[in-house]
C-alpha cells in the first residue's frame, strides 16, 4: 500500500492525520487548527503555490518516485514552443501568452449550456449534518466564485420539519434553505443541482422543487458514488430521531423498535444508530431492463418541466459504467458524474470505503475509452466530470486531460469543505456572538492562524476580492467561510492556469491527453498513456534525423 508523507517542508504544510493521495487527511476534521495545503490554501490563497521563506532558502523536489497506479503516477509534460487555445483578441506574441490571460472557464450541457467560471463543482452535499452546518459557507462561497454546488440526497427527508403527506413533500425547509442561499448570490455562473435517490423520489423531491423553483435548478438523479456500494447513510444519537427516520420510510441499524435495542439505548450500550437509503433498481435483472426504467424517469422529469438532468454513478464494475455513460448519451443528459473509490463522504462503512469499487484513475481511464467507442459510432457524448479524491490544482489538470475531451469539469468533494471549516471558526472566535450560528469549534485563534493576522481582512487573502465583488454594505452578510472558499478557489484558479500555460493550453478544449504521461509501465497499461520518455518520441526522433 503506498503511503504518503505528512508533511511539507517547502510548503510548510503538516497533516494532522494519516494523509491520502489527495494531500487531505483521511479523516477531515471540523475542528482542525491545520494545517495541510488545502486548509493552509484557504487562508494565504496563491501564495502556497511557492514554496515558503523566499530569499532564504532554496527547493528542490522530493517527488520523483512515482509507485503504483494513481494520479500521482501521471506527470504533465510541458512545451518550450507554441501556444495553443488562444481566446480572441491574444496573439501568439510572449505578451499576450502569459499565465493570467489563460482562459479557464468552461461549460457542460446538452442543449441549455452550464457556465462556470473554473472547472470545478462541489460534491453531493445530502442529510449528513456537517453539510447542513457549513452549508451558508459552501453554497454562498459556490456561487461567489460561480462554480455548481450539488445538494445531495435526503435533505428532505431527514428534515423533522418537512412535512410529507399522502407521499407527497409539501413543505421541506432546510432544503428551501439551501436552495435559496445559494441563489441569493447567483450571478449566472454555476448552477445549483437537487440530487435524486430512491426516497427522494419516492417523497416527491422533484414534484416540489419544479413547482416552487421551476427550472433554474438542475435535477441530478443518483446510482451511486465511489465512498460506498449501499446507500447514503448518516447517524443520529436521539432514539426518537431514529424513530421518526424509521416512520418516514428509511432502514434505521439498529432498529430502533426492537424492545433489547432500546434497553441498550437505555443503559447506554447503544450510542447511535445508522440511517441508511435503499439500493436502486434491485426489481431489475438486466442492463436492457435498466434502460428502460432510466429512460421512463428522463421522461417523466422532462414532463414534470425540468431541461437540465444529469446522472452521478460511482464505481460500479465496468458494465455498470458502460450503461451509465451510454443511456447518459442517449437520454441527452447535460453531465454524467463519475466518483472512483479513493475519494470521501461525510458517512460509510470505513471497511467498505477502503476495500470496494474500482479505483479513480482506473475507472476514469474506461470511462474515457468507453466514450470514444460511443464518439466513433456517431454519438454526441454526454459532458462528464470526474470524481474521486481531488484536491489540487494539478489533480484538475490531470483529470481534464485524462478525460479529454469529455471531460469539462472536476467533481471535488472534502477539499472545497476545508475553507467552510477554517473560515467558521475564525468567525467564532472573532465574532463570539456569531459562534454557535456559523458552528466555530475554537475559543481563540491557534498559532497556525495569528502569525497569519489577527483581523478577518489581514487572514484571508481573498477578502478585499470578495468585498469588490459583492460591495461593502453586503460584506457583513459573507460568512467567513466563503471568504476562505473564494481564497482556496483563487490559488487553484491560479494554479491551474500555471500549469495550463506551461503546456501552451490557453484554454480548457485545448487541453488533451497528450499533456500527460505516464511514469511507470503500470499505469501506462492501464491509461492507455504513453510512458514519459516514450511522448513525443517520434519528433524527438525526427528531429534528430533531419
């Protein structure tokens, strides 16, 4: 198993926990007072893109080992010629080729386009109770920055203020809560999704959103993620909470009825109890069968009046990948998300999440091949993003380019929750009367956050951006978290588009999988990406021999 360092002394970036491929902790605290890049990031922003103590010091990389099969096994190559993607207006010139001037919007879409401003988009934000926390931070960070943001499976259904009747949602207010935040500050880049599972569906998730919010929202329906092979989960600790989960039509483990369960509760050898969502398409014994009922339900949303539907699966073998990227195609669906084990979630089986499904790298090298085959008979195939334990700047590269083209945007879960976390503490301490409505976990700044400043403006390095953006009068109304959201999404943007001009790409089409390589034979037999010294051989070779 490949094990990755905690810390970075150029950088000075340290994780608190043990460290996955994604440079996150495998497990992400609310309360952590740092101070890995991600979290660093969305304080100081694009300085972390250069190594720390400049004109002390010297650096010199430490990652030229590339073990095993992963994304951090794949380089991307850069050019010492010629520019490519140029948007209109900008020569070829060295002054108009500059890193500032790549262009790193995108859009995804089958007939009404999705606009936004850097590829990247939020993971499913459902009924897991640190969603709901942070959720001010997320979606009004989202929509400055004007990226989609998703909100995930059963928020309605776990609300104990909705009201259900006869089946029906009629009235669903944390949902309306997240709705709305998020449009509040809308400017037309992004979109805001309402995800889809079997209780979902079954409430009336669809019916009451189209109803009360027409068609500015994005329905995205679910087969599954790459955190876990069941569905969504949370846990509750209140037995009555339980009880009502129970009642509203969801598998509650324990059972909260049995007479011994609640004796345990009682005498407290339960502590908890595990909500869990029904698998789909369990009535079906085939992929023709699966079609069929897939196709029914685009239907029926399309009568319902909804014109964007997109599709999440997650790492399913491979014939369940095959059907989601081909009915997606078929049913002209505006973007299929595809989620690899290796990425997170706010709740599953941790056994499970480490030892099922079939990692990101792997699944997302077939998802591109089994978009091709579909390009070559004729297809126009769905957009797609992929998803699965991104982080960084050249993680989004590295899937766009993988992807490429099909790809137009990158699914990134835990990492763009970090700066709702970081942000919402600083607010507490900063504003004591603030802390329990924006959840702060601290009592006073750590030493990781004063030597970086002691007021909101010296912290965050994107809070004057944010104030142009939104006014003076309305800073007051910014939760700090997405002022950290904004400052994190500003060093990626920055990052990328770096990255992006050492390629000579000064746009997202222009990217393609021939900016990358693979640095072991593995990987290069499972992507299908040439081994680094193999690249571009022939014109080495050419070259040579003129």
């Amino acid at each position: 198993m490949i094990s990755w360092s905690k810390s970075n002394d150029v950088l000075g970036t340290v994780n608190r926990g043990n460290p996955a491929e994604s440079g996150l902790c495998t497990l992400c605290r609310a309360d952590c007072q740092g101070r890995c890049e991600t979290w660093l990031s969305s304080l100081i922003g694009r300085k972390m893109l250069y190594p720390r103590d400049f004109g002390t010091v010297t650096a010199g990389s430490g990652n030229t080992t590339h073990l095993g099969i992963s994304y951090n096994s794949l380089r991307i190559l850069g050019y010492n010629y010629g520019a490519s993607g140029l948007k209109e207006g900008l020569s070829n010139s060295p002054d108009d080729c500059i890193f500032p001037n790549v262009d790193i919007t995108t859009e995804f879409g089958c007939s009404e386009k999705i606009k936004a401003s850097m590829p990247i988009m939020t993971g499913a934000l459902g009924s897991t109770f640190i969603a709901a926390k942070y959720w001010d931070s997320l979606a009004i960070g989202a929509a400055l920055v004007g990226i989609p943001i998703v909100i995930g499976e059963n928020v309605a259904g776990v609300d104990r203020n909705a009201v259900i009747e006869n089946g029906r949602i009629k009235i669903a207010p944390e949902l309306d809560r997240r709705i709305e935040t998020y449009l509040r500050y809308h400017d037309g880049y992004g979109a805001i999704f309402v995800q889809l599972n079997v209780e979902d569906s079954r409430n009336g998730v669809a019916e009451y959103v189209i109803e009360k919010y027409g068609d500015q929202i994005v329905v995205e329906l679910k087969w599954g993620q790459g955190a876990k092979c069941i569905g969504g989960e949370i846990q509750v600790r209140d037995i009555e909470y339980a009880l009502f989960l129970k009642k509203r039509g969801y598998v509650v483990d324990p059972d909260p009825e049995k007479p011994e369960v609640v004796e345990g509760y009682k005498s407290g050898a339960i502590k908890s109890f595990a909500r869990h969502s029904r698998l789909g398409y369990t009535n079906l014994s085939s992929p023709e069968e699966v079609r069929e009922e897939f196709m029914k339900t685009i239907e029926y949303l399309r009568k319902l009046g909804y014109k964007r539907i997109t599709l999440k699966t997650g790492s399913y073998s491979v014939d369940g990948l095959a059907m989601a990227i081909k009915y997606a195609t078929e049913a002209n669906l505006d973007l299929l998300t595809i989620d690899g084990s290796g990425g997170g979630t706010g709740m599953s089986p941790w056994n499970m999440m480490e030892t099922w499904g079939i990692p990101s790298i792997l699944l997302h090298s077939k998802a591109y091949e089994y978009a091709s085959i579909l390009k070559n008979k004729g297809y126009k195939v769905v957009d797609m993003a992929f998803a699965g334990g991104f982080a960084r700047e050249d993680h989004i590269f590295k899937a766009l380019a993988l992807g490429a083209p099909f790809v137009k945007v990158v699914c990134m879960g835990r990492a763009l929750m970090i700066p709702a976390f970081v942000g919402s503490n600083i607010e507490g301490v900063l504003h004591p009367e603030r802390k329990s409505k924006v959840n702060g976990n601290w009592d006073s700044l750590p030493s990781t956050v004063s030597q970086i400043g002691l007021k909101a403006e010296e912290i965050f390095a994107g809070y004057h951006e944010v104030k142009k953006k939104v006014g003076e009068d309305e800073m007051k109304n910014i939760p700090y978290g997405a002022i950290a959201f904004w400052t994190l999404a500003d060093k990626l943007s920055a990052g990328l588009k770096q990255l992006m001009a050492g390629a000579r790409k000064f746009s997202l089409e222009a990217i393609s999988r021939e900016d990358i390589a693979s640095c072991n034979r593995e990987t290069e037999r499972e992507t299908k990406i040439p081994f680094i010294t193999e690249t571009r051989e022939e014109i080495a070779l050419k070259i040579l021999n003129s």
